[in-house]
C-alpha cells in the first residue's frame, strides 16, 4: 500500500513519532499546552498507532 510512491505504514510511523515526541514534551512541561489538547493528541496517538500496527500486520 502505497500514496505517492511512499508506504502508507511508514507514513503512519513517522506521524506516530512525531505525535510521542509531542505527548512527552507536553507531559514533561517542556512544552507549555492546555490540558485538553494533551488529552486529545494521546486519543490521536493511540488511533494511529492502532491503524499503524494493524497495516503493518496486514501487508506482510
């Protein structure tokens, strides 16, 4: 499976990287963001990497 020549797994992993460098910057206060938007970047976090595992286990 593939969008523009990329691997839509690999896509989902670099999304799900950046989204874990998020949660911990945020979580460690190194970052400053409300409360709320922690709370859904980890719900999004989780549906990606969800999605992540999955086509990866799929396209093997």
């Amino acid at each position: 499976m593939k969008i523009g020549g990329f691997s839509i797994v690999l896509i989902l992993g670099i999304i799900n990287f950046l989204l874990l460098l998020f949660q911990l910057s945020s979580g460690l206060r190194w970052i400053k963001v409300k409360m709320t938007v922690h709370r859904k970047t980890g719900i999004t976090l989780c549906i990606v990497a969800l999605c992540h595992g999955i086509l990866a286990y799929l396209s093997q």
